[in-house]
C-alpha cells in the first residue's frame, strides 16, 4: 500500500504539552499480548501529572478503601443483560431478564478452604460495604438471605482494563493470595462475539510460603432463575450446574436459565442443596465449605426441587506458585413480553414480542455454554488485545477513564439488540426497567462509540429511522417502536434528533464506503429535511424559529444557536450527500449560507450565542392556545407569559449546548458550519460561566443528585450578564456527563485542550467510587446512553477520522510530538498516532485501506 502525507496548518489554541500525554497512569492490572492480566503488584507505577491527579485522586489507578463503595463493573454482552463484579468481588445488579434489575443481587458467590487451616474458610469477596448493612433493601429485617454475615477477606483493591476487571484480595489469616479477574468478550468489529450472554471469572490462587496448600474452591447459588411459584430445578450440565426456571405456556418470558462450568477434570458438583425452612439450605452450604467438602450429589427428583447448587474444585499450589481457576458463566432468556410503540390503525392484534439476538443463535443455555467452553480462548484473546491497544495510548489517563468507563453502557439493559441483529436502545435503565424508550434520537446525537467499535450496527439504528419511524410527510418518530416496526406518530418530531440523523447518515457513508447504501436512504433523507424546512423554517430564513421539540423536553420558541446548529449541520451533510449522488442540492445550499449569515449575525451576542424568543408573529400562534406544544398555563403563569414569552426557554443565557449541532457536525466529518472563531468563544464562555468547581451555593431545585453540595461540575446552563427567565427550560440547573464530555471534545477539537481537560476532572471525581458507580453515569436513569459522548475525547485530541470513500485517514493532533491512541474504523482497530512527525496507523485487528493520510 502506497500512502501519501497531505499536512495542513495546524489549529489554533492552546494544544497540551506533550509530557502531560507521556503520563499514562498503569496502576492497575495491565493486559500483555497474550491476553494475560499481571498482578497488580507487578503494573507500572502511576507518574503524577497535572493531568493524571485531581484533588489527591489518580484517574485510570487502583480503587481502594472507601473508593470501593460503590462500584459495580458490569459484565455480559450488548443487548444480552449483565451481571456485576463489584468492587470488593461481590456479584450484584444481576439482570438477565431484558430489563435492569439494578438492586437484585441474588445468593451467588464463591469460597475457598484451606485444608487442615481453621478459621481459612472464605467467601471470595472483602469486606460488604457499610450502606448494604443498613439501608439496601429489607435490612431493616436483618438482610435475610444475604452472604453478608459469612467469612470474608478484610482488604481489597480494583482495577480496570476494559473489559477486564481485577480485584485483589488479602487477609492475614489466608495463606494463600487471591486474585479475581472478571471479563466478558470486547471485540471492536466484532458484533456477534461481543453480544453474547456470557462472562468469564478467573480465581488465580498463590503460595507464598515455603509448604504446599490443598484447598477446595466452590461456587455457590440459589436458584434465583425461578419467577414466583412455577416449575424450578437445579439441572446438570458438564462442568457444572444449571439453574432454571419453567413457565407456563401463555408467559413463556417466565422460562430461563443460568449455568455456571467449568473445565477441571476433579470438579464436583453437589446438584441438591439442603431442603428445609429458614436459612436450613444456605447454613448447610457453609458447613461443606468450611469442612473443605467435595462430592457429587445429583439432582433431586422428589420431595421438591432443590433449592441451590455448588461446584467444588479440589486443588493443590505448591510453594511460590499459581493455579487459576476459571469459571465460565452463561444464560438464556429466550422470550420476552415487551412490544413498545403504537402501531398504526387497523393493525393486526400484535402477535410479536421482542426476542434477544442470542435466541435467533442458539437453542438453549446448553449450546450458549458450549459454545463459550470452545471459544473461551480465542474470545479472550480477542478481548485482550483490545484492551492491550486501548490503554497503550499516550492520551491523559483521565480521558481514557472517561472513555472506558461508558463503554460498559453497551454491556448494560440499556443497549437491546433483537433477533434478526438491530440495535435498540432505551435512554438508561430505572432501578427495575428501561428509562424512555426507543433508541430516542435526541439523547443517542451524543453517543459517538458505536459507529466507531461497531458500525454495522450504528447503521440500523439510521435504517430504522428512516424506513420504520418516519411517515410519508418526513415526520420522523423520535422514538423506534420496539420490536422494530412502522409505528404511529403520536407526538411531536424533534428538531435536534431528526436533523442530527441527517448529519450521521453523512458519517455513516463516510466510514462504510458504502454509496449505494446511500443512494437508497437519499430520498428518504430529503423527505426529513424537507419536512423540517416546512415545519420549522416555513419561511425558509436559514433558522429554526417555529416550536421545536429537543433533548430538553420542551420547545424552543424563537431561533436559538443550538438547534439552529443542527439545521446547518444538517444542510452542508445534505449538500454534501447530494453533489455526491448527482443530484440538485442548489435549495438547501441557499438555505446554508442565508442561515449561516442570520446566525452569526443575530444569534451570537459578542461572545456567545444566545435566544431569540420569538411567540407573537409564528404560524404555531398564540402558546396558551397551543396546548399540545407547552401544556396548561396558570393564572400566575399566563403573567409570566406576558412579561417574559413561553415557559422554558434559554433566552440570553449561557447554553453548554449552545453550539451542539457545530460538534456533531465535526465528529461527523460534515465539517464546521459557524465561524470557529466565534464558536471558540461560546466554548470558552461555556467554560469560563458554567464549570463549577464547588455547587455548595448555587441552587437546583431541580434534579440535584447528578452533582450537589461540595462536588463540582459543568450546569447546562447559566445567565453571567442577566436575563434568566423565572422560568428557564426544564434541567437548566443540572449537570448532566453527556454533555460536559461533549463540551470537553468540541474544546479540544478547538484547540483549547486545558479547558477540556478540566472539565473531564471534574466530571470524573465525581464518579470515583464513594457516592456513585464509576461505571455507571447516570442521567435519566443508570448507564444514560448520552455518556457515550466521552468516546469523542478520543477525536477531539487526536482528529482520527476515517474517510472509506476517499479511503483517507484524516489527523488533526492537538498534541505536539510523537503521541499514539486507540483508533478504530470500518471493522479494524490499531493504533494511530505520529511517529518523529510522520503519521501512522498499525492495525490489531482487521485492515484498513489508506491510501493517503491527512494531517491537519
């Protein structure tokens, strides 16, 4: 392959010192090339950087002590459920069943005894975190039924390599050493592999003393696969046990199974737990672990199904040495009864539910087990050499946390994938189900990991947008129907949402290569545009100033430089798209420049850009009338109406999405659509009014838990030269971490890389494991898919972008010197960087076709 160098000046800013980058923290557990996790003891030191430590806390480092509290890594495969590795080993938020289950944490554990060593029999986790004793559901009553109250180890640490998880275990009375590691299969490209219902857990046991130990490893578990009093057992499989629960013939949702195996040619396996009442079954399982037991005992087949189950692994470590011992988990929920969205009229009685892809692929948990039995290696060599190109990159350890950390969103219920291969998403997951349905096209604009990892899929959630959710007229629902099919509409389209989906078919042809894909959606493309034009822009000035539905969940009335982003964003992809396709494109290109004019003309205030309310002179007409688009008005609300315009608006305050549409129009490779100048300075601005280092003063009587009190953040929105409104849009005071990485990525793309940085500090301290889940930044609900816009941090320092039409890899580097990231594209992943001022991409998995690079 011939490759051509075409560099251009670089941006202007203020690009990070090289040094900063040079300081990857690789404290925790470091993945070697073949797919082998190192002790912790054995990783590299951290180097302190301004970068790499924030108020005395070290990003992508060893969570320990009180950072432990709250940490729940989830494990299984995208659209598959999950299981969660907690932080001191626990396994928790088990939810198998295609909804969350965010607080069901069954009696599922392992142990090891020692043999001939009273007082070594020990469940396999440290010590149970303060807040599970007293206020985690039914504590009040003593915690019935939890392992809380068995032997346990008295120290622990975590770390991460997505998608591994290591926690290392000690206590003074254990002769032997303990480390879990916790890993369910990662492969950029690889769609199917990284969504099956599986997860693997590696015990690696040491001797370091001078005699050897005999010991017995088990794994234990209670039934909990049965749903209310339907038929239950506890089954055999090879290796192992497995816990299943029938159903009845009309609710065949209720049916599934869960098995636990592994490959050891001494296991035993106890398949009928103690029958009794109280804690008879749970008190009898303990005695066999502390006598150091190990037998087989079939199932039961009368008297009552069994009501839990063991494996038992005798083993031997001789003095200095290691044994590991692997357990493979897998699943299988079949069927659901989940059908969401209004079907049109005069539609058929609905006979379909939504199914997982695993159901369309395997018949069972039998063939799941199998098939992670014999591809167990291969998978996790996959998955290692992942996360071995991931975390060699020169990037600053906090935006590599970032990133990382909301990769777990795809292992999460959020992400659904039905049977025939789409994607479908909720926006995050409520404590026992899905939050807002629909792959919400406002909320997933943010979300820039999927068309990178796995691009095959981000292209059906665009064939689903055009083909199944929008009508005749161009409308589009913002929400999908799910299982997914044409679906009535039955609320407004949003402007945000619709017009961004525009501008990722452009990144989606861009990436694929694939003009005949385009060609296809072209025309339904256009009828989306065209019904924005009508509906927003009927007076076709270049700006949206009729009522606009956005990610806010209202309206804004009057033109405004976030949504007004978008439509140009969406008119220089169309443009882009049609002079590619043949086709006259010449309305939308006056339409781009009349509103790019207005736009920076009217919109932008001298230093950022604000709201023009506009109510009295719109063919919406009068908003009090207008009920479907602002709801009822109070006596003391039609005043404020009068004085002040329309409920919920931003007006001249300081909007962090203030320039959204311009992002995602760069992350797109659609390019700028405002003047860089200018939006360099609303950036800063957004910077300089709306980061926050300290909240103890400022007010949010609105949803106050994403940040408060002492922590800091970025609030989405703030009014430095006056104007708020008595009334501003709903969430206006909040902190959402969607949008501070947003913000952060569009700086760096900017060339105001400190800025950005901060900002992902920031945002990252509050997530490091004391109040909430490092692995789970919520919004609307746990793993809010809008986090995924972390991914773009990887962009906005780098400029990686990968063009398959002109098969050109385009770098815009805010980072002076040599530097090397992650890079992943069109089914292959490596990494990319500059190496003695000449760029390069070395692929891991998969090729890319370069034939030129550009650096910018």
């Amino acid at each position: 392959m011939k490759t051509r160098i075409v560099s251009k000046p670089s941006a202007s800013g203020n690009p990070l010192k090289r040094r900063q980058f040079l300081a990857l923290t690789a404290a925790s557990a470091a993945v070697s090339a073949t797919g082998a996790l190192t002790p912790l003891a054995e990783a590299a030191p951290a180097t302190k950087t301004p970068a790499s430590t924030s108020g005395g806390w070290r990003f992508n480092a060893v969570y320990t002590g009180e950072h432990l509290s709250r940490i729940a890594f989830p494990m299984g495969g995208m659209g598959a459920g999950m299981i969660c590795l907690e932080g001191l080993g626990a396994f928790s938020h088990v939810s198998l069943r295609h909804r969350p289950e965010v607080f069901h944490q069954p009696c599922l554990f392992a142990a090891v005894s020692v043999k001939g060593q009273p007082g070594t029999a020990k469940v396999l986790e440290g010590p149970v975190q303060p807040w599970k004793i007293f206020g985690a559901g039914n504590t009040g009553n003593g915690a019935p039924g939890a392992t809380y109250g068995l032997p346990r180890f008295r120290a622990a640490a975590f770390a991460v390599r997505f998608p591994f998880a290591t926690v290392t275990l000690n206590d003074p009375n254990m002769p032997l050493r303990v480390e879990l590691t916790g890993w369910s299969p990662f492969i950029p490209g690889d769609a199917d592999s990284s969504s099956l219902p599986v997860a693997g857990l590696e015990y690696r046991f040491t001797n370091p003393t001078k005699k050897p130990l005999e010991a017995v490893f088990s794994f234990n578990a209670k039934n909990f696969m049965v749903v209310g009093s339907n038929a239950q057992a506890i089954k055999p499989i090879r290796g192992g046990f497995m816990l299943w629960g029938g159903a009845p013939a009309d609710r065949p949702w209720e049916e599934g199974a869960f098995c636990a195996v592994v490959d050891e040619p001494d296991v035993k396996v106890n398949h009928a737990w103690f029958r009794g009442g109280w804690w008879d079954p749970l008190t009898m399982a303990w005695k066999d672990i502390a006598a150091a037991a190990a037998y087989d005992r079939p199932p039961v087949t009368e008297g009552g199904p069994s009501p839990g189950a063991t494996l038992f692994v005798p083993f031997t470590v001789a003095p200095g040495a290691s044994r590991t011992i692997i357990v493979k988990l897998a699943w299988y929920v079949g069927h659901t009864n989940q059908r969401i969205g209004r079907d049109p009229a005069n539609t058929p009685a609905p006979k379909e539910y939504y199914r997982p892809w695993y159901a369309g692929r395997f018949k069972g948990v039998e063939e799941v087990a199998e098939f992670w039995r014999t591809r167990y290696d291969e998978l996790r060599r996959g998955s290692a050499a992942f996360a071995e190109c991931f975390y060699s990159s020169t990037l600053p350890p906090e935006v590599l946390e970032a990133v990382a950390a909301n990769l777990t969103i795809l292992k999460s219920p959020t992400v659904l994938r039905q049977a025939d291969g789409r994607l479908w998403g909720w926006e995050g997951c409520s404590d026992g189900s899905g939050c807002c349905h629909g792959t919400c096209t406002h909320v997933w604009n943010y979300a820039q990991a999927i068309p990178h990892l796995f691009p095959d899929l981000e292209r059906t959630l665009r064939d689903t947008e055009f083909n199944f959710s929008q009508d005749k007229r161009g409308h589009q629902t913002f929400r999908s129907a799910l299982p997914i099919r044409p679906i009535e509409p039955d609320f407004h389209a949003a402007a945000d949402g619709q017009l961004g989906g525009i501008m990722k078919v452009f990144r989606e042809w861009r990436l694929s290569g694939d003009t005949e894909w385009l060609r296809r959606l072209w025309p339904k493309v256009r009828q989306s545009l065209d019904y924005c034009i009508a509906t927003w822009d009927p007076g076709e000035k270049g700006v949206l100033e009729e009522p606009h539905h956005n990610t806010y969940d209202i309206e804004f009335w009057g033109p405004n430089g976030m949504c007004t982003s978008f439509y140009l964003g969406a008119l220089k992809a169309a443009v882009l798209m049609g002079q590619a396709l043949g086709d006259n494109v010449a309305r939308y290109a006056q339409l781009l420049e009349k509103g790019i004019y207005k736009t920076e003309s009217e919109l932008f205030d001298g230093e950022y850009f604000i709201q023009k309310i506009e109510w009295k002179n719109l063919r919406a007409g009068n908003p009090v009338e207008n009920k479907s688009m602002v709801g009822s008005y109070s006596p003391e609300a039609l005043q404020l109406l009068e004085k002040e315009g329309p409920k919920y608006q931003y007006g001249k305050g300081c909007l962090s999405d203030g320039v959204l549409g311009d992002w995602l129009a760069q992350v797109c490779g659609v390019g700028p659509v405002l003047d860089t100048q200018k939006v360099t300075s609303h950036l800063r601005a957004v910077h300089r009014y709306n980061l926050k280092h300290d909240l103890t003063d400022y007010p949010n009587p609105q949803r106050p838990s994403y940040a408060c009190g002492a922590e800091g953040g970025l609030l989405l929105c703030t009014w430095p030269k006056g104007g708020e409104l008595s009334l501003p849009f709903v969430y206006s005071n909040e902190v959402w971490t969607g949008i501070e990485y947003q913000v952060a990525s569009h700086l760096m793309l900017m060339g105001r890389v400190e800025e950005g940085l901060e900002i992902v500090r920031v945002c990252r301290r509050r997530y490091d494991g004391r109040i909430r889940n490092p692995f789970n930044e919520y919004e609307c609900g746990h793993w809010y898919a809008r986090a995924m816009s972390s991914y773009a941090l990887l962009q906005g320092l780098t400029g990686a972008r990968y063009d398959a039409v002109t098969k050109t890899l385009h770098l815009a580097p805010k980072i002076k010197g040599d530097w090397r990231a992650f890079f992943s594209a069109h089914g292959s992943f490596g990494t990319v960087g500059m190496k003695r001022g000449k760029p390069f991409y070395e692929p891991v998995r998969g090729q890319l076709d370069i034939q030129r690079f550009e650096v910018h």
